[in-house]
C-alpha cells in the first residue's frame, strides 16, 4: 500500500474514533461523583420527629424519609394518639424538600393479611394503594415513591404489589444496597436499626452504638461505595430516653445521638464521600442511570447537542445526573443549556481525553454544549427613526438559531439590548414592541398622498409605515385610514402598531462580536414626527 494510502485510512480512522467519542456521555454511580450514598428514614410519623429530628437534620442541611402511618395522623392540633404528629407538620416537612413515604394504612402485619383489593379494609391491596392515597390528598403536589412495610415483614405476595404503586419498598438488615438493583430487589431494600444497649443512664451509654454504626458506614457503605440506610422511630432528648425506654418504646434515639452522628456524616459529604439524600431520590437516580441513553444530534468544533433520555415516567424520574460529557481537546470554559437551565464548568483532562462534568435531566430537552472561547455576542440600540434619534425602550428582541434555539431580551431605558453566549452560526432576528403608539395626523395623510403623486420620496421604513393597509400599494386608501385613525374613528391598522427595518433580520456569527443598531417607526407616521 502506497504512503499516500495509509495516511488516508489513518485520516479516515482518526475522524471516525474523533467523531464515535466526542459527545460520548458517562452517567457517574452516584450524584456529584459522591463515592457511596446514604439515607436517613423515621418510621411512623411521631410528633418527635418533627419536634426534634427535624431541627438536627435541618441545621446539617440534610434531607431524610419520614414513612407515616397515614390513618394515624390528623389536621387537627390534637391527633388521634398524641405521640404521632399532624398533617401540616409532615406537609411542612415535604415542602421544605424532605420525603414522606407509606408506612400503609394502619400498621398492619400485612404477609397476615388477603391480598383484597383497594376498596376492602384490612386487605394488603387497601393497606398500600389508600396509605398512598391519601398522603397524596393530604399533601398536594407530591407523589408518594416509596414504601416501609410495618414490623419489617414482607412475602411475595406483598412484594408484587407493592411494586404496582411504589418504587421501592424498604425493609431491615445491616446489608448495604448495592449500587445496582433490579427488578423485585427494590420491594426489599435494606436498612439499619440502632438497638441500643441497657442501662442507658447518660448519653456516652450510646457511644459505642455510634461508633459500631460509624465503622459500618465506612467499611461496608463508603470502602464499598454502596447505598447505606438508617431507620428510626421516636427522637427525644436524652432526658427524655429513660421515661421512652421505661415506656416501651421501640429503641429511641436521642437528639444528641443523632447530632454526632450527623456531624461525623457532614465530614463525609464534605469530603465527597457521602451522597446524603431521600430514599426517593436515590431510587430515582439508580433507575434512571440504569435507563439512560444519550445520542449525538450535532458535534462541531465549537458546538455539541445531545439527546438525553431514560423511556421512564417523566413525572417521577425527573432527578439530574451527574455525567461525564467527552468534549474536543483544547475547550476549557464550557457553557451547557438544558431547556431554560444554564450552567458554566470547566474541562478537565482524563486518559487523554477531555470532559466536561454537568448535572443532566433526561427527558428535559436537549443538552447544548458550547465552547465558551467561542462564543460572541450580538448587541446594538434600538431608536426611533426621527431626527433625535430617541431610545426605546421595551422593545422585545429575539434571536433563533438553525435549530430553533432561542434566546430573548428586552431594551434598556437607553434602548440598548445584548445577546450573549452565542456560537458560530446563522440567527434570525425579530423585533416587536407593543403600546405606545402615536404621532400620526392629518400631515402624514397629505405626505402619504403626496408620495402617491411621486412628489415626494420614502426611504424603506417610511414605505413600510405608510402603507397602513398592507396591500403593497401606498395610495389615497391609506391616507384616508391615517385621518381616520387620527379621528379616533378606528382603533388600530392592517399593519402592526411598530414596525423596524430588523423585523425579521438574518445575522451571521462568525469569529467576533456583531454589533446591530436598529430602527423603528410607529406605522403611519411618515413625516417622523413622533418622540415616543
């Protein structure tokens, strides 16, 4: 084979492995490239929960599951048992970003019960479909994802319908969840429970159930970089603890307990170690990762568009990835757009490769990657187009790209507008602008019909403005509309209120920033007469 031919296939090589790779996506294990995840969750609703593990979780910026048993809690101030908590307080703690999944209906020992159906109470049907139900109701805006079975205790049967309504459903267990779960495996999702030690007469009697659960994390969790899970009931202050015990109350923590080991867990996701989050979003992330695909829609030198999806229910699975994007060597600053969201980061190099690290949402539109050291902006002012040259404000601009991407802006009060971030290529340019209108007379009729006569002349914009019609003829039809209008006889022309010699412009990027200034008239006024 010649010299000339090996240097072709080598060329020919070099650009299909160049164009295979470039805009190739890696979603990473866990969000934010965190090295393993955990997940905090109470079981069944107590109004200590609120009173005291809500304070520690929030100071820590944490995010927990909170499983409620739904036929337990009230609107009213004063709940059916008083240690469980209310529906505005579990409402509250949903909207400040926590979960609140099903614990079922009445706490049932559900293998015990028939399967039944949604309507028949004391069936296993009724227990999670009316638990989910009405958590819903009471908290708008929500779905309910995630299910904890009471006493721990599941069969298949449970299992299989659990999963008709519930993403996952949580059990016991000190297994950590692995990084990948599938099919029936996530209606029996593990999680740890702290069975503290008698006596418990001072809070270092805890001390060594915090530092066994501590070396758990690390060992088996975070060395594993796997999924781990606590669950708790009743959060009390430690002097609370011996009166709880003495009560019989299922292994109650102490607010202290919980504040060390939050801060022991702070450390870890301050040092990227921990993803700390809901059971919800954790399941939305392992299935969506699991589901996702990316596709190459274009790649150029300096601009690469992507398709994101997963094919799942997009009213659930709507929780970012953390994804590695391989973009062309030499980008540094990269500019990323998803829908309306936009974000900045910076490149970084890895085998050789270089990439780029964003938070994507499949399903949420296309991902626009674009090299920042390649990207200009287009700006100008917009004026009237009379002998002042006076500013408008207000006008609305908005420019297009081939692919239908947009941006838009409004005029300042000195008329001046800017795009930015914009990358090589073809744009259409739109301008319109509504209210304000005015300064036509009588003397811009007699104008009009002097310019039928050929006794004066117009310039475009004029010709646009006094054909108030929009017949493409200016004659004595449009002068007579101008009187008319000016009579307060009609209220509007054929022809928009505002009219600009950019109203549909086309404008090439290529290497530098374009400025455009632009010019408008208000229509029918043909003598320019107008400062609006």
């Amino acid at each position: 084979m010649s010299k000339s031919k090996i240097l072709a296939v080598f060329l020919f090589f070099s650009v299909s492995v160049y164009s295979q790779t470039i805009g190739q996506v890696t979603v990473k294990t866990w969000a934010d490239n965190r090295k393993a995840a955990f997940s905090f969750t109470f079981d069944d609703g107590y109004k200590s929960q609120y009173d005291y593990a809500l304070p520690v979780l929030d100071s820590f910026g944490f995010k927990a599951t909170f499983y409620v048993i739904a036929g337990s809690l009230t609107e009213d101030s004063q709940p059916l048992n008083w240690r469980y908590g209310t529906w505005g307080e579990f409402r509250q703690m949903a909207y400040e970003g926590h979960e609140i999944g099903s614990h079922t209906m009445t706490h049932p020992h559900l293998p015990n019960l028939p399967a039944g159906d949604i309507s028949t109470p004391n069936t296993i049907y009724y227990e999670l479909y009316q638990s989910k139900n009405l958590i819903e109701q009471k908290i708008s805006g929500i779905t309910v994802t995630t299910l904890a079975y009471p006493y721990i205790e599941y069969n298949g049967t449970v299992q299989n319908i659990a999963q008709q309504y519930y993403e996952a459903s949580r059990e016991g267990g000190d297994i950590p969840n692995s990084s990948t779960i599938t099919g029936i495996k996530w209606q029996n999702l593990n999680s740890y429970t702290i069975q503290f030690d008698l006596p418990r007469n001072s809070v270092s009697d805890d001390d060594d159930e915090l530092q066994q659960f501590e070396t758990s994390m690390q060992n088996d969790v975070i060395n594993n970089k796997k999924w781990g899970m606590l669950f708790a009931h009743e959060v009390l202050p430690f002097s609370q603890i011996p009166q709880a015990v003495a009560a019989g109350y299922w292994y109650p923590m102490s607010t202290e307990w919980l504040t060390a080991l939050c801060q022991w867990m702070k450390t870890k996701s301050d040092n990227n170690e921990l993803w700390i989050t809901t059971v919800a979003n954790i399941t939305k992330y392992i299935k969506e990762r699991e589901n996702f695909t990316s596709s190459v829609i274009a790649s150029t030198d300096s601009r690469i568009e992507l398709n994101v999806t997963d094919n799942l229910d997009d009213s659930i699975f709507n929780y970012p990835l953390t994804v590695d994007i391989q973009v062309p060597s030499g980008w540094q600053d990269v500019k990323i757009m998803q829908g309306t969201d936009t974000t900045s980061a910076v490149a970084f190099i890895s085998g050789g490769n270089t990439f780029v690290r964003t938070n994507v949402v499949p399903d949420a539109g296309n991902v626009i990657l674009t090299n920042a050291s390649s990207l200009f902006a287009l700006s100008g002012k917009v004026t009237y187009d009379n002998t002042s040259s006076t500013p408008l404000k207000n006008v609305t601009l908005e420019i297009k790209d081939v692919n239908n991407i947009h941006q838009t802006t409004v005029t300042d009060s000195l008329g001046n507008y800017s795009f930015t971030n914009l990358p090589v290529g073809s744009y259409t340019l739109t301008v319109s602008k509504t209210g304000n209108w005015g300064g036509v007379n009588a003397a811009d009729a007699l104008i009009d019909l002097k310019y039928f006569t050929n006794s004066v002349t117009f310039d475009q914009l004029q010709i646009a403005a006094g054909d108030v019609d929009n017949n493409g003829i200016i004659n004595a039809a449009d002068a007579l509309l101008m009187v008319r209008r000016y009579a307060g006889l009609i209220s509007s022309f054929t022809i928009s209120d505002w009219l600009f010699d950019s109203m549909n412009s086309a404008i090439i990027i290529s290497n530098q920033d374009v400025i455009k200034n632009i010019k408008g008239i208000a229509a029918g006024d043909v003598s320019k007469s107008y400062i609006p």
